[in-house]
C-alpha cells in the first residue's frame, strides 16, 4: 500500500539541535557508482542518489542542515578524506574493524548480499574459499567486509587481485577475460546484468557474505557529534518503511534517469 507522503512527513518530527551552529554544512562523500546505495544517474552525472544519499539528505534537512555531495572523488581518495576530515561524512560503506577504529561508524541503514561475478559459468563459486588460484579485481581502497578481506587483500598468494581506480571498469576487465571474478552486490550486479543484457554471459556466485551498509562520520569532522542524531532519524526511516521506498525509488532512477522524488524538500543544491 502507497503511504501519503504527508504522511511520511508528519510521521518524522522536525530534530532540535544544540551547537546547530557548528556544523551548518555537511560535507559528504559517496560512491559514484554503488546502486542502489549511492550512484549518479545515467543522464545528469552531476546528480548523487540511492538509498544511503537519499537517507542523509532527508536527515540533514530535518536537522537543518545544508548538505553538500561529492560522489566523483575516486573511492581510495574517500576514505583517506574520512581518516583527515577533509569530508564530514561518507554516505554508505561496508563495516570494518580498521573503519571502527578511525571514524565514528554509524548503525546500519540497509544490508548488502556479496557476490562473486564471473564469465566463465565452469568456475561454479559457492564459498570464498573457490577464489582460490583465480585472479580478481577490486576496486583500489574498497573493501568487501573483513570475513572476504581475509581472502582479497592482496597479502595471499593464491588469492590473487588486481586494484583499480575506475569501479564501472570492474565488470569490463571480466567480460574481457582480464580477471576472473570481480565482487559486487547482489542487487548491484544483478541490474547491470539486465540492462546490458548478459544473463547468458555473466554469473553470480552463492552468497559470499551479507553486508551491513552503515553512513558515518570522520572522527575529526565538525559533525562528529551529530553521529547519534542521524542514527535517531535512520532507525526512524527503517521502521517506517521509508528506507524501502527509497529503495523502490532507486530502481526507478537507475532505469529511467529520473532523479528520486525526495519526500520532502531539500535545503540546497546537490552535486
């Protein structure tokens, strides 16, 4: 059933904030390229969207804050603005203890099953541990969850990987026989698959591993003492099904370019 989006709206009240003041524009960084999580759309790559931008987006304007997105710095650049607070807040990552350590990691606001992705069907994947003596590619600085990073940091010799900048360039190094498998969600890999039309060419693993999507702060950002504010609104979002409409909403921009209908107005300007 359809929930009014005044409804929505009315169901989340407005957040008082102390200290406002000090942090009155958010800066946040994102993945160009993580659907449904954050992404650009095909027709406006200027425009960042997906559950975790849509989410922060709603929460900083309940909290009256100007929010400022940058989704075309490459992901290893990312996290080391997290690490020095060149960026306030990163708007979807999987959990790490290494992550745990150096910023402040927020709850979890949607979950992701982790797929290997392969052209050659014989390779038949259904644990990690079938990586084994196939070549593989990441992206330089990802990560995938420390269970799969045990198997795809590079340090195993008969786990070999390949770093890359680009993440669109993931699945072109497989469909050209340059790697073996790369890693993706589920979800991810999936409408990629559809709207190329390669379910005879690609394939997916058995579930590797299920993800925690989490949205947190830099340990030396202004906002870090937002951090319990935000996780309020989230948990919000989840209970009131309004993170499975952003969900909804994600599908119909990936295909249609469309820019999702936030579910009440933004502040600023995105980009």
């Amino acid at each position: 059933m359809k929930v009014p989006q005044l409804f929505l709206f009315l169901a989340l009240p407005a957040v008082s904030l102390a200290n406002a003041k000090e942090c009155d524009l958010v800066h946040v960084g994102c993945s160009n390229s993580w659907y449904p999580v954050s992404f650009l759309l095909p027709t406006d790559k200027d425009k960042a969207t997906g559950i975790a931008v849509e989410a922060t987006r709603m929460a900083a304007k309940q909290l009256g804050l100007s929010i400022k997105f940058n989704c075309i710095m490459p992901w290893a650049r990312v996290v080391s603005a997290m690490d020095t607070g060149e960026i306030d807040m990163l708007a979807g990552h999987y959990f790490t203890e290494e992550r745990d350590k150096n910023w402040l990691v927020g709850n979890a606001i949607t979950s992701d099953d982790v797929r290997a992705v392969y052209r050659r069907k014989e390779l038949s994947i259904h644990t990690v541990t079938d990586l084994k003596y196939l070549h593989g590619a990441k992206v330089r600085g990802a990560k995938n969850g420390d269970f799969i990073d045990k198997y795809t940091s590079g340090d195993l010799p008969d786990y070999p990987i390949s770093e890359i900048v680009d993440y669109d360039q993931l699945l072109d190094l497989v469909l050209k026989g340059r790697v073996d498998y790369v890693l993706r969600s589920k979800r991810d890999a999936l409408e990629y698959i559809k709207m190329y039309g390669l379910e005879d060419t690609l394939f997916l693993s058995e579930s590797l591993t299920m993800n925690p999507v989490h949205i947190s702060f830099s340990k030396k950002s202004a906002c870090a003492h937002l951090l319990g504010k935000f996780n309020q609104l989230f948990e919000q979002y989840k209970k009131t099904g309004i993170v499975e409409k952003l969900s909804i909403n994600a599908i119909q921009a990936y295909w249609s370019g469309a820019e999702v209908s936030p579910l009440f107005p933004q502040k600023s300007a995105v980009n």
